[in-house]
C-alpha cells in the first residue's frame, strides 16, 4: 500500500462530492477488458483487488484512496516495421516501381491494425490519494505522463476538475542547491541523504552520484562551477525520505520504521481489508503533514489559478 513516487497537484474549487456520488461515478468509468481493437485503455478498479469486493473508494478521516487500471497492448514498433517493410518490398517487386510515403503510411496504420488484437497486454494498477480538508492530490506514478493519465480519467469520470501541478514560491533546484552548498541555510529536521543529480547551465551535461557524501570537497566544487542541483536525497526527522526532483516530484519514497511499526502493530484481527485501510490513513497523514513542512521550507506554495481555456 505505500506509496514509491508522488506528483502532487493543487484542486482548485474542487466538487464536493459525497462517498456515494463519487462510488457512482467512479463505477461508470470503471475498468473493463481491453478490446481487441484497443491499443490502451484506464478505468478505476478496486484499491484492495479481490479483498475489497469490488469496493472502488476507501474515505478515512477525510483521504481519499483509488486506484486506476492501466492496460496497453505491447506492440513493439520493430515488428511493425519489419513486416511494413516486407509488403513494401513485395509490392515494389511486383509492381515495378518505388512505394510513395503516403502508401508506406497507410501500410503502417493497416499493419499495426492487423497486429494489435495479437499482441500482449500489459496491466498496471497505479493509486490515487485525494486529501479532501487540504484539496490536494497525490498520485503514486513512476512519471509526470502517467500522472497526467490518471488525472484525466478522473477529469472525465467528474465531468470536469481543476488541478495543477503544485508549485512552491522558491523554485525546487534553487533551493536543493543552496541546501546542498552551505549546511546552515538548512532546515533543522531535514537531513541530507546519499543521491544528487547536478545540472550544467551550459551543455555540460547531468552528472548523478549515488552513495556519496553530499558535503564532500568534490561536490562543493561542482556547485562552485556553476552546477545546479536538480534532484537531491533528503529526509525529514526520520519519518520519511525520497529523492526531490526540481519538478516538485518525489521519488523513492521511504517511510521511517516508527511509521511502519505503527501499521504493525495496529489491531487490524488479521484482516486484510482493514490492514490496507490502517497503511493508507498512516501514509496519508503522515505525508499531509510533512507535505506542508515541505512546502514552507520553499518559501510557501506558489498558488496560481488555472488559466481558462480559450473562448471562455
């Protein structure tokens, strides 16, 4: 249940919706078998999978929990080309002449029409947090476009949502560097962890470093040359650690063992259902909480209302 990565957005005048009005919503865009002409398709499916009974919303405490279903069918791009470029061969013996890049396209399109419905499918299922008192939504993504997927689904299951990335008044990188440069400009229950990536302003290129000392004479000279901390590793007073990124993303998530022996010691009478509840509303609280500390070390959110769409 806990979650590795977080991309978080700020709601801004978010329906409210009641448990049972969202449940129905959900349910109408709930997940169903890919289609044989389907290249990929998301729908909410249950968080707990056969355990929760079908049950596509867990609210605890004002935290939302959901889960999408990804499915996409693998069809590699190097076997559509191979066999393209067979039936432009066969074509061009038979025929005589060069096939025009406009029949190579349709070809491409007929092809990949023919092989979809044989191709494997790959499933992933990738959670949601909605945190209803502080509209904010987390969710657990390996990539900002996986993210964005998911945010659309619920757009649509809603009828229509307004959220944006959220964003901090001091920009993430500039921040991360100064952090890494002068120890004292820290935070005191932030400590540094053991992974840095350094951006060049120029063409330079990203150096990443991995189980190092962050305050080692190397790194200093790197941040002295000009290099700009685009991801770093920190913690907050044990309680949780990941890897900032200068997008406000957090990867690599950890949360500290006193969290984790909370969940395991909880009186859940081994039953699994509850068990996933009691991990989600620890998780949920504590990253509500270290989000907002998070936030203020950043000089405060950046709130920025969505711009209207054109013709509005």
């Amino acid at each position: 249940m806990w979650f590795k990565h977080l991309h978080l957005y700020r709601l801004h005048g978010a329906p409210e919706l009641d448990s049972t009005t969202l449940t129905d919503a959900l349910d109408a865009h709930a997940a169903k078998p890919l289609g044989t002409a389907d290249a990929r398709r998301l729908g909410w499916t249950a968080p707990a999978g056969r355990l929760g009974g079908g049950q596509l919303l867990h609210e605890i405490q004002g935290h939302r929990l959901l889960s999408v279903l990804r499915q996409e069918r693998l069809l590699p791009a190097s076997v559509v080309k191979e066999e393209v470029d067979e039936q432009v061969a066969d074509i061009e013996a038979r025929e005589g002449r060069k096939v025009t890049r406009k029949e190579k396209t349709a070809l491409k399109e007929q092809v990949t029409e023919e092989l979809l419905p044989r191709a494997f499918i790959r499933s992933q299922k990738v959670d949601l947090w909605w945190d209803t008192r502080r509209q904010l939504i987390g969710i657990n993504a390996s990539s900002r476009t996986r993210a964005e997927d998911v945010l659309d689904l619920l757009r649509e299951t809603l009828g229509s949502l307004k959220a944006t990335p959220l964003s901090s008044q001091t920009l993430p990188i500039r921040a991360m560097t100064t952090w890494l440069g002068d120890p004292a400009s820290r935070p005191a229950d932030l400590q540094l962890g053991d992974q840095v990536e350094l951006k060049a302003k120029g063409d330079d290129g990203v150096l990443r470093a991995r189980q190092v000392d962050l305050d080692s004479d190397e790194i200093q000279q790197l941040l002295e040359s000009g290099r700009q901390a685009s991801k770093l590793a920190v913690s907050l007073e044990g309680r949780l650690s990941f890897v900032l990124h200068d997008d406000l993303a957090l990867k690599s998530l950890r949360f500290g063992d006193a969290l984790i022996e909370e969940a395991d010691h909880a009186d859940d009478g081994d039953d699994a259902l509850a068990r996933l509840e009691t991990d989600f509303i620890l998780m949920a609280q504590a990253l509500s909480d270290d989000i907002v500390r998070l936030i203020e070390w950043l000089d405060g959110e950046n709130k920025q209302e969505p711009a209207e769409p054109s013709g509005h």
